[in-house]
C-alpha cells in the first residue's frame, strides 16, 4: 500500500466537505517547542536539569530546581525558513522570514523555614510558551501527467451525484456532461500533460498556557504537576492554477484556479506529572508524563472556489463554504531525562520523549469520523524524539551551550524513513548576573518531506526540502 503522505501547507488541497481528516488530527498533535533562549541554545534537553521556564513543558518538576522568585520573556524570535521544492524535475526555491514572541514567564518561589521538615522550596509558575509555529509558505511548480479535476471526474462517474468540489468543476466547466449520456461526465484537462503552478502559504501557532507547582524535598527529589491550556489558530491558504503544457486551449479553456482556505481556532486542556531525582551530587533523572490534550471544540472556516478563464473571454466562477465545530483528543506523552553535573560550573544532559500518534481522535456530536480515525491507526505511530545539550561556565558570569536534536519520522507507511524527519543543532550564550540574566541561541533545523497536491493514485509527490535559521534573545530578573 503506497503511503499518502501530506504535509501541513498542502492539507487544504484533500480537505473533504468540512475540511477535517486524519492529517489534521495529527498535525495538531504535534510539538516543536519554541522557548527561552537558555533552553533553545542547550538542545530543550532540559527534563532533569529544570531551572528554566520552558523545561517545564518537557517536565513540570523542572520548577522545583528553582531557588529564587523569576520573571522571564523572550521578546525575539527571529526565523528565516528556506524551502527547496522539487516537483517532475523542476525545482522551486523560497524564502520567509518571521518575528514572534514565544515565551513568557513567572515563578514564584517560597522558602519552607520549618523545623523537622526536609521541604527546601514550594513554587508555582504562570505563563505560555510556544509549541508550534506554523507560519511557513513555498510554492510548487511542474508538468504532470495528470490533472487535479480528474479525481474529482472519477468520483462524479462513480457516484449518484456530483460532491462540493465536483461540482465546483462543473459550475465552471472544468467537467462537463457527455452528450446523449445523463449522469455521465468528461473533463477538459483529463488525459493531458499539465502545467501546474501551485502556491501553499500557512500562518499561526499553537501556544500554551502553563499552570505549574512544585516542591523541593531535601534537594533531592524535586515534584512538578502543571496544567496545560493549548491556543489553536492556523490559517491555510492555497492557490492552484492549471493549463495544458502544450499551450493550447482545453477545449475552449486556457486554465483554471481553485483557491481554499481555511482557518482553525480553538483551545483544549492537558494534566502533567513529573519528577527529577538526584541520588548523588553529580547526577539527575527525570520522568515525566503528559494526559491527551482535549481541544472540546476546534472551529474549522472552510472556503472553496473554482475559476475559469476561456479563449473568448468567458469567466466562470463558483464558490462555497463552511463553518463546522469538532473535538480532537492528541496523544499522551512520556519522557525521559537524565543529566550530568559537572563540579557546579556545567551540564550535559540527553532526553528521549514518545508520542503515539496512532491514539489521535477526531470526534463530533454529527459524524463519527470512523474512516478519518481508522486512517490515524494505520499512518502514523509512535514519534520519537532524541535531545542532547550542554552548558558551561566560563566565568562566574558567562555561559556557553550547545546542543542537538533528533526527531523520527512517525509515518508507517514511509518507504524512505528519512521523510518526516527533522534534525536540529543549536549553539547559544549567557550573561548572568545576581539579578538579571540575558541569553542568546541559534537554531539550524532541517527536514525532508513530501506533499501531494492531490490523490496520490493520479499524481507523485513534490519533495520538500526545508532549512531555517532562528535566531532567539531572551531576559529575566530574579528576586
């Protein structure tokens, strides 16, 4: 069975009815934690070293490292995402760059001044981080051997009545009837080489709202529990036009555009639990676990249109839209941590965390989503993602961090493994001071994928090559 793969910028084009399939529920399941400088900079593996806001989204004992009261914000984030499309042997190249704010936070921390009591420290932390940035655009161009109506003629002489998008086709006279055969249609770009120009552009995030609380106990075990409150809101557009690669007209027809868009909001809620262990002074470990996040209500905006243009000037257009509300469950998650301290002045620490994209739900009150869950089952699996970092302390005031990440392909069905795939190195500094501290980091990460512009049973998938430079600063103050 050949794997049909989609990739995030191009789920508009395989959107049914209202817009909801299995890609979607996977492709808001996913996690790319965008956070503090400090935790950027030294590879996000930070489940056992904890001390930092952004930890605790990777392990909410991570706040019971703290030792004082801390404020912190990233107010940069500055990415440059390349991406390189190859598509029946004609390449593509792009370019975006984009500015956000992912990250701020509070810790309070509270001395236990108790006789015969080994409590050190309760704490409580607020604020958000970033998940998932969303905010990407390329374009897509080729001569296939298909065209985008065929699936759509297909469906239409297989069915007792046309669908949206067929429908669509016919207002249009993409598709049209044949002569002297009722419920029988023909297209005017079937069976042809065609020029296809596609432009595919994505905009927003997923960002969460942190609740944490914590203990220290003997500066030994250290406890965290959180809730999380995951903010959905990604808009898709994309553009496609079509006309024959020999030049000449379909049928009286020089091209046509179909133009969706869609835009998703909602919000949801997850439970954490975790703890850090030190046995001895220079080592830690860490386990943490986080419940599904449960969106209770997405709201998905669906918009479609069908454009034509004739040899004799004769436009057709023809449009529709949606509005529908959903429920998805996103998978829990496990992770595990351990880290090596070095006399006081440095760590290095690794991480490994799983998600089993296969536990995905999609739900609602009017549809079962049978077949969009059965498909979550047989595509995806478990993710596995692999971290490493390190910080050292050069002087009492400057740090240096590295690190490095690995995340898998979650795909089952994948023949090249290497799709789906991301890999991350970073690289990053820190002044400290007795009250404030001011960090930097770059992040190179680069990953491969494939998009299909449709059904994969008519035409080969473009391949996405994907690079990005980010660059963050954060500040803080202690007290």
């Amino acid at each position: 069975m050949k794997r049909i793969l989609v990739f995030a910028l191009s789920l508009c084009f395989f959107s049914a009815m209202m817009g909801q399939n299995d890609y979607e529920a996977f492709l808001f399941s996913q996690n790319d934690y965008v956070g503090t400088a400090r935790y950027m900079g030294a590879g996000r593996a930070f489940g056992a070293v904890g001390g930092d806001f952004s930890a605790l989204t990777n392990n909410p004992a991570a706040i019971g490292l703290y030792k004082k009261s801390e404020v912190s914000f990233t107010p940069m984030s500055l990415s440059i995402l390349q991406n390189d499309v190859t598509y029946y042997g004609n390449n593509r190249s792009s370019k975006k760059m984009k500015y956000a704010v992912p990250q701020v936070g509070l810790v309070l921390s509270s001395k236990i001044n108790r006789e015969n009591s080994n409590w050190r420290f309760w704490h409580f932390g607020f604020g958000y981080n970033r998940l998932k940035d969303f905010n990407n655009s390329f374009g897509v161009e080729g001569i296939a051997p298909s065209s985008f109506s065929d699936p759509l003629l297909d469906a239409a002489n297989n069915s007792a009545s046309l669908g949206l998008d067929a429908q669509l086709a016919y207002d249009t006279w993409i598709l049209d009837d044949v002569p002297g055969n009722t419920g029988r249609y023909w297209g005017r770009f079937h069976d042809q080489d065609v020029a296809q120009n596609a432009s595919l552009k994505t905009s927003g995030s997923l960002d969460e709202i942190d609740i944490n609380f914590g203990g220290n106990y003997n500066d030994q075990l250290f406890i965290g529990a959180g809730i999380g409150i995951p903010v959905l809101d990604i808009t898709q557009n994309t553009i496609l036009n079509e006309s024959l690669a020999s030049g000449e007209a379909a049928a009286g027809f020089t091209d046509y555009t179909v133009v969706t868009k869609q835009h998703n909001t909602g919000a949801g809620i997850n439970f954490r639990l975790g703890l850090i262990y030190q046995p001895v002074d220079f080592f830690r470990f860490g386990i943490s676990f986080q419940t599904p996040s449960f969106f209770w209500k997405i709201k998905d905006s669906y918009y479609r249109s069908f454009s034509s243009d004739s040899i004799n000037n004769v436009n057709k257009f023809s449009e529709y839209s949606n509005l529908y509300h959903f429920a998805l469950t996103t998978p829990l998650k496990a992770n595990f941590s351990a880290a090596f301290i070095i006399n006081k002045r440095a760590f290095v620490s690794a991480e490994y965390e799983l998600t089993d994209y296969s536990l995905a739900k999609l739900s609602a009150d009017d549809y079962s989503f049978a077949t969009e869950n059965d498909n979550i089952v047989s595509k995806y699996g478990i993710g596995h993602s692999f971290r490493i970092g390190g910080e050292v302390s050069l002087t009492q005031m400057l740090y240096l961090r590295a690190g490095y990440n690995y995340k898998m392909s979650p795909y089952k069905l994948a023949d090249d493994k290497k799709i789906g795939s991301t890999h991350y190195a970073s690289a990053g500094f820190g002044i400290r001071a007795k009250r404030i501290f001011f960090d930097m980091a770059y992040v190179l990460g680069i990953s491969k994928d494939d998009i299909w512009l449709y059904n994969a049973y008519y035409v080969d998938p473009a391949r996405v090559n994907s690079t990005y430079h980010r660059i963050l600063a954060t500040i803080g103050f202690k007290f």
